[in-house]
C-alpha cells in the first residue's frame, strides 16, 4: 500500500491558510439537520467518560466536499455542549505562524539546494511531468525540501480527485467554535509536526519523494484517495479497520515512517492530552485523524489502558 496519501490523514498542518499551500474553496455553512435520520454518520464517534466527565472523540477527514456537511446530530450536539473544543492543530490559527514553520522546517535556506537535485536523475523528468500535470510552478517549489514537496504533489492528487482541503472536516469544526467563541485547543503545534518529517534525512527524503512520484503514476494514490475518503464518508467501520491493517503491513519507507513516526509515535501524545482534557472539563469534544482511532495503538485503546471508560458508539 502505498503510503504517501496517507499523510493527508496524519498531518492536519496542510489545510491550515498559509502562503504555501493556500487554497479557496467553498466554506460550508453550519447547521442542525432537522432529524438524526436525515444526516448519515461520517467518520467514527467514542465517547470517553471517567468520574461524571464525558468526552466524545471523533475521528475526521482532513479533506472535504459539501455533502459532508452538515455532520450528524451527536457531533453536532456534542459540540454545542462541549466547553472546549480540542484538535491536533487550530487550521485557523495564525497563518504568520504557520508560514514560519513551513520556512523552518520545509524549505531549504536560500541556495542551499532544491528538491529537483536531491532526486536520481531518472526522477527529474518525472517530477517535471506531474509539476505541469498539477499546475504547480517549478520556481515555487524548487526551494522545498523533498518531504515537502512529496505531501504537496498529494494534495494536487487528492484535490484532482474532487476533494476540497478548504473544505477540511476539522477546519469546519474549528469555524464553528470560533464563531460561537468556543475555546479551541491543541494537543500538537504546527511545529512539531513539521519537525517530525524534517528528521529524516536528505536521502530518506529523497526516497520518501520517489516513492510519492511512483504511487502517482501507477494511480495507487488515486485509488486510494478514494478508498479512504469513502469509508470515512460511509463510517464503515469494517473499511477503516482495514485500511489500518493495509497500513500496518506496509513495509516501503514511506509506509514505515507513517506508520512508526505518525501513527505510533504520535498517539501515546494525542492520548495524554485528550485524557487530560477529560480530567479537566465536563463536557468536552476532541477531533483528530480517523487513522489515529483505528489499529493496535489506537487513541480509544491508549485511552482504555489508561482506566477510562471508552465506547464506540460508530
């Protein structure tokens, strides 16, 4: 399974508004459907309780189209109820901020070296062919570092394949909170989650980069792109589950970081913070990554160990 696509699920600082990687799009409006019937399940729903606390746990796409939208009355509720509204980043936090970082962590400094460079030569000609496919400006992207620019030709797949990053399940989530002045808080920072991929090295980048481009040609990310925003829009359970299995037996570079550094190494830090949350408020509502709600080591599971009440409700 090829995995790059799959970091569109694991790192929400894509579908935040800075320079970079900016996108317009059509903002949903929020709403209360008039009955639960009337709006399916997206996603998947827990509900966390421990010493009359309660926490619902939803698990978002970090990609969106309009049919989304409005989410079904529990989510709904639960955050009409919550007094803080908790997500891996704000999307709409400070863009200054979140430009910093993509300089920081994503960019070469200047004359440095570019991306194009760090490939095998029989690479170049490749990447040139998806620049033009997708529209995307050599000069813009010639000081990106490969892991960079790697995630950014996975946004253009995913957005040709009809899914809209402005429409991000956890930016509408963050909109509504902002709206009602609803504390949002966040249980990583845009930082470290850029630093995560800038541990690798220039020549597991590289990799990362070359696997990206073939995943491309041979249309695995399309498909996949597919495959993953379907079982989130279905909340099948039995698909999402699998696709955390496909993910576990992935044995490229790619599938192995995503799996050991973004999943795995991420989810004992998602879990204290939500069980902190828990401990504090009374009512309160966190959304993060489907993938990080699913598989051995899920959140709920780091949850469950941790003594607290958890319940799939979808």
């Amino acid at each position: 399974m090829r995995r790059q696509i799959i970091v569109l699920f694991c790192s929400l600082f894509w579908f935040a508004p800075h320079p970079l990687l900016a996108q317009e799009g059509a903002q949903p409006q929020a709403g209360q459907p008039a009955n639960q019937q009337a709006t399916p399940n997206h996603g998947a729903l827990f509900k966390v309780a421990r010493d009359g606390h309660t926490l619902y746990l939803f698990g978002t796409i970090h990609v969106g189209a309009p049919d989304f939208y409005p989410l079904e009355a529990r989510v709904l509720g639960a955050l009409e109820r919550a007094s803080v509204l908790a997500l891996e980043i704000d999307p709409l936090a400070d863009p200054a901020r979140m430009a910093q970082a993509v300089q920081q962590y994503g960019m070469y400094a200047r004359g440095a070296g570019n991306a194009q460079a760090a490939l095998p030569a029989p690479y170049r000609p490749r990447l040139e062919r998806l620049l033009r496919q997708y529209a995307l400006d050599s000069d813009t992207v010639a000081g990106m570092k490969p892991w960079l620019l790697a995630s950014v030709l996975t946004v253009s797949e995913f957005s040709a394949q009809g899914y809209d990053t402005a429409l991000a399940v956890d930016a509408w989530l963050a909109r509504q909170a902002h709206q009602r002045k609803l504390p949002v808080l966040e249980l990583e920072s845009p930082e470290s989650q850029m630093a995560l991929f800038d541990r690798m090295t220039i020549e597991e980048q590289s990799r990362f980069l070359q696997e990206g481009i073939a995943a491309i040609e041979d249309h695995q990310q399309s498909s996949q792109a597919r495959e993953i925003a379907e079982a989130w829009r279905a909340a099948d359970a039995t698909a999402l589950d699998t696709l955390a299995r496909k993910a576990a037996d992935d044995d490229t570079f790619s599938g192995r970081f995503v799996q050991r550094v973004l999943l795995d190494g991420r989810n004992p830090g998602l879990a204290d913070g939500i069980a902190a949350l828990l401990a504090r408020e009374t009512n309160s509502l966190a959304a993060i990554g489907v993938l990080h709600l699913v598989g051995t080591n899920s959140v709920p599971e780091l949850l469950r160990k941790r003594g607290l009440a958890v319940e799939r409700i979808y």
